[in-house]
C-alpha cells in the first residue's frame, strides 16, 4: 500500500477542559500534537506504513509520545533524543464556543534543535513519498536545513514530495515566509495550501485580490512552480485539485464539527493515502475530505482519524452502525 515518511515537530498538548480563560483545578488531558505527525498516524490507520522523523527530549512527555505514536503502527526508531533539551509543549483551550486558543511552548524545546544530522537519509530514499510542511524551516536555521536535507536526499532516490504550505504567522513574517515556501513549493511533486496560504505563496502575501477566493485562479501560478499536482483546501467547502489537465471541486462531508483542529493535516493523510492506492483524483478527493469530517467532528488532533474499514461510515443512512 505504500510507505510515507515525514519530518517534523511533535509536541506534548494539554487540552483545558470547559470554555473560558484557564483556571487553577480546571480539568485537562493530555496528549500530543504535530501536523506531521498527525499525518503519519492517518496513513498508519489506513493501512500504509508511515515514519516520523525528528527530535525530542528524554522527558516523561517524549516517552508518552514515543509509546503512543509506536502503538499507533508509526515507524519512530530514527527518532532523535535531546538529553539538554525539553520536549516542547503546548496548551489548548476554548476561549469561546466557536475560538480555539492555541499556546507554544517550544523555544527551549528539543523539537526546534533539529538538524540536518537528525534526518534518517536511509529511511527517506526508501519511501514512496516525503511528506514536509512549512512549519519545519519556519522553526529556525537547524529545522530548516534539516528539511533541505531531507529533499537533497528525496530528490536523489527518486522519491515524490509532499508540501502543505501550513503558513504559521507567529513563527515568521510573510515576507520572509514567502520565498522559502515558494521554494519548498516549486520542488514538491504534490502541494496542499488554504486560499490565504495559497495567495502567500503566489504573491508574497496573503492579503486578497480580485481573484482572490478563486481557487482555480490561485492553482495556475502554483502550478507554474513545477509541482504536478495542486490541492486548495476550502475547509468548510471542500477542496480543489487540479494538475492542470483536469481539476476537480469536492464539497465537503456535512458533520456536526466539534473540533477543527487537525482537520487540514487529516485530509492530507487521506488524499495521500489515495494517491498511493492509485485512486483517481475524484477517488483522492473523496477519501481526503472523508478523513477531514472524522477529524472536526471529534476531539483532538489526530484521535478521531478514522481506520480504513470506517471510511465508508460517514455515508451509511443510519446513526447507528451495527
């Protein structure tokens, strides 16, 4: 069925319980979280072998994120130990009903020392796809050059790459942003992006223009990069794909959202996984934004991604499956 491999940054996440500002005693849980790593879990669950790759403390946290991710059938044996520094950490709470507060806690972390020693070259020239986001060159000169890395080596063995844009505004402006995605962009076989994201790539920024909302507008210039396939995430509207052949719009599932973090990261594992089983572009699309409704209609990043004898599940008629 394929082998995917990522690099990335895994953090320890605590999730306050409730909505409003966190108090003293406030009920939580404890778990992990990382666009990467969510991606190895997803295609893990539906039937692929998936390797993460990266660094992190030898802590308690990085323990419970080694033991879970194992569990979870992800390869982590090339997984780098940091014995100076920390695991990072985050913290998530509800400051509303519909607003998810999202605190870092990785400055010091081990995550953020990541290096181009720390990439497993023999892992990656055996993969049948090298799936990278822009969070990993936007967390400092050691993440990014492991990333350059990590293609040098891809690009080597012949093996396809995978972008998500993943533009994160507090790790750097989009100026600078800008270019290096559009670099990372211009070198990867497939590549997923927002409309904001997609217009930061496109024109250096992500304020709107005319053509702004137009996901077909936007997809022609990422193309013109040089990767063979563009996918526009619309969130509550699905997705557009194009490979400037044929494009193709897929609405997106109808579920009660209860959490909407994760959901991007939850389509890339499915429209991957499609694309390594051989599914038309329609076929892809279907399973990406199936994965994505099983993402925001449970709690947490990569807890709700559903296991490949589920993917239908959405579209039985009844509420109960027996």
């Amino acid at each position: 069925m394929g082998e995917l491999v990522t690099l990335g940054e895994v953090m320890a996440v605590t999730r306050v319980s409730g909505i409003g500002i966190p108090s003293p005693g406030a009920p939580a849980t404890l778990s992990y979280a990382g666009a990467e790593a969510t991606v190895a879990i997803g295609m893990s669950r539906l039937g692929h072998r998936a390797t993460w790759l990266g660094r992190l403390g030898r802590d308690a946290a990085a323990d419970m994120i080694l033991t879970s991710m194992r569990g979870e059938g992800v390869d982590v044996s090339h997984t780098v130990r940091d014995d100076d520094r920390p695991t990072g950490q985050m913290t998530r709470y509800r400051r509303t009903a519909d607003r998810v507060v999202v605190v870092y806690h990785r400055r010091d972390g081990a995550g953020v020392r990541l290096s181009p020693g720390d990439v497993a070259a023999e892992a990656i020239a055996s993969a049948d796809v090298l799936h990278l986001t822009g969070i990993t060159p936007a967390l400092g000169p050691g993440p990014a050059a492991a990333v350059e890395r990590a293609l040098e080596v891809a690009e080597q063995a012949g093996v396809p790459v995978s972008f998500d844009v993943n533009y994160r505004a507090s790790l750097w402006p989009p100026e600078q942003a800008g270019e290096v995605l559009r670099r990372l962009a211009g070198r990867a076989e497939v590549v997923f992006a927002g409309l904001e994201e997609a217009r930061l790539v496109v024109n250096g920024a992500p304020a709107a223009r005319a053509d702004g909302d137009d996901p077909v507008a936007l997809a022609r210039p990422l193309l013109d990069l040089g990767p063979r396939e563009v996918v526009i995430k619309l969130g509550r509207e699905g997705a557009y794909a194009t490979d400037g052949n044929t494009a193709l719009r897929m609405p997106a599932r109808k579920v009660s959202e209860v959490d909407p973090v994760g959901a991007g990261d939850a389509f890339v594992a499915g429209y991957l996984s499609g694309r390594l089983d051989g599914l038309d572009p329609a076929g892809r699309l279907e399973r990406a934004v199936t994965c994505g409704a099983f993402a925001v209609s449970t709690w947490g990043d990569w807890e709700g991604l559903p296991r490949r004898r589920e993917l239908d599940l959405l579209a039985a008629g009844d509420d109960v499956t027996r």
